[in-house]
C-alpha cells in the first residue's frame, strides 16, 4: 500500500495495531508484538504514545519482542536498542517492565548460543507473535537477518553486512565505532508471525523495495521471503514505491 506521506502512513499502522491491543484486551489475552528500531517505526511509537496519553489506550496486556540488538552492547549506550525502544515507546507507556524482550548486547559470548535458544522458547511460550512490525535495510535484511540468511533461521548472532554497518556509521560517528555483529530473530521466527507489518520510507529504499516485492525469493535478499507470508503488508510512502 502506497501512502503520499510516512507521517500518514505510520498513523495507519499504530492503529491497526492498537484495535489490535483492545481486540486482545476484550478476550482478557496477551497481545504478542515483535517491535522494530531504526528511524523507520518512529512515528508509529509516537502516535502509540499519544494513544495511550490521549485516549487511554493500555499496554498492560503487551507482551513484545524486540527484533534485535547489536552485539556486544551495553543497554545504556546511546546507540543501543534497549535505549531507543525506552526512549521512543516503553518509557511512555504502562507496559509491564517483565513483558519487554529486548535481545541482551552484554551476555557473554559463550553463553550467547544458549541466550538466542531462549529467547525463541520465550516468544514461543506466548504462543508466537501475533503481529510483526519490520523496517528493511538496504541490504534487504528484516532484523538483522543479513544476505544469506536461510529462510528458517531462528534467533541468533550474525555477522553484519559492510554496508549495514556504513549505514549505521553516523549515528556511532564513524563506521569503527559500528559493532561488527549483532543477535536478531531469525527468517523463521519472524514468519511464524500472524501478521506482518513492513514499512519503507524515502527514495533510498526504493531499489530495495523493488527487489523485494518483485524479485525471486532468494537467500541475497532475505526480506524476499516475505513474498511467501499470506498475511505481509508493505507500507510505502510515495518515495520508496518510485522503482515500482
Ligand atoms: C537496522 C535494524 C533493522 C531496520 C533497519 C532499517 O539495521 N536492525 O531492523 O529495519 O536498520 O533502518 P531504518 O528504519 O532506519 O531505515
């Protein structure tokens, strides 16, 4: 679906998912969300916010899941996702703190395959994710999900794409700074999801947009497996849809 603008756009999705909330809320169940980073969910916490500022839209049914953390990385660096997800929804809203998952940057490295097994038995405990909010990146990553990322990856650490680690150089000033790995769900965790939400914004992702929604499902461009998700909604604003 093509939007003339992300503001609008991010509005739409933040309400699909809070008639989602109060949906899960009336039948007294979790709701099970798998929450993204990066500048693209911005405006979809904002308006969650508000929401819950505004018209009194609880989160103490929410269970969510985060996508994926940098590794190593300490929960307060500025840079984390621990921060951000704190910053721009968690500390505005009634959450419980013990339904927020966020992988953790600090677990040791040789307890790090054992962290990422428990962290998939955890989501799958809750039944699984009941909806999926997803940026892409310009390698065609979902999460951190990078090219060649097998379509039933489940959570794990991964190895970050060079320009991954570029595009995310000038909020560590410098690509040095960028840690070279990251844990992230996996392929397989993610479309287990009843309901995926991908947003995309601006003309830098537009070349990846096209590749995703019309080339062949493939390994080089992992956000392509999506095509096989009989319940995918890709959010555009005009921009991101020009190659189309
Ligand atoms: C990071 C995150 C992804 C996100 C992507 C795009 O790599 N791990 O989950 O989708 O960036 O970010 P942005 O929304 O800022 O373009």
């Amino acid at each position: 679906v093509v939007f003339k603008s992300s503001d609008y756009a991010s509005l739409i999705v933040a309400h699909e998912i809070a008639k989602l909330i109060k949906e899960k809320q009336k039948k007294e169940e979790y709701c099970v969300l798998g929450l993204a980073t990066g500048s693209s969910p911005i405006k979809v916490y904002e308006e969650l916010v508000r929401l819950h500022n505004e018209e009194d839209l609880s989160f103490v049914n929410v269970v969510t899941f985060n996508l994926d953390e940098y590794y190593p990385m300490d929960k307060n660096d500025m840079q984390s996702y621990h921060y951000f997800m704190h910053q721009h929804l968690f500390d505005h809203i009634d959450i419980l703190p013990e339904n927020i998952h966020i992988p953790d940057g600090t677990v040791k490295q040789e307890d790090l395959h054992q962290y990422c097994i428990d962290y998939e038995l955890k989501i799958n405990s809750f039944g699984g994710l009941d909806f999926q909010l997803l940026g892409i990146g310009r390698t065609g990553h979902i999460g951190f999900n990078e090219p060649g990322s097998h379509y039933n990856s489940v959570t794990r650490s991964i190895t970050l794409d060079h320009l991954t680690r570029s595009d995310a150089a000038s909020s560590f000033l410098g690509i040095d700074n960028v840690p070279k790995r990251a844990i992230t769900m996996g392929i397989g965790t993610i479309k287990k999801a009843s309901r995926i939400v991908i947003m995309a914004w601006g003309h830098k992702k537009a070349e990846i947009v096209k590749e995703t929604i019309e080339g062949s499902i493939s390994a080089t461009i992992p956000a392509t497996y999506l095509q096989n998700h009989t319940n995918t909604t890709f959010i555009l604003d005009k921009e991101a849809s020009e190659e189309l």
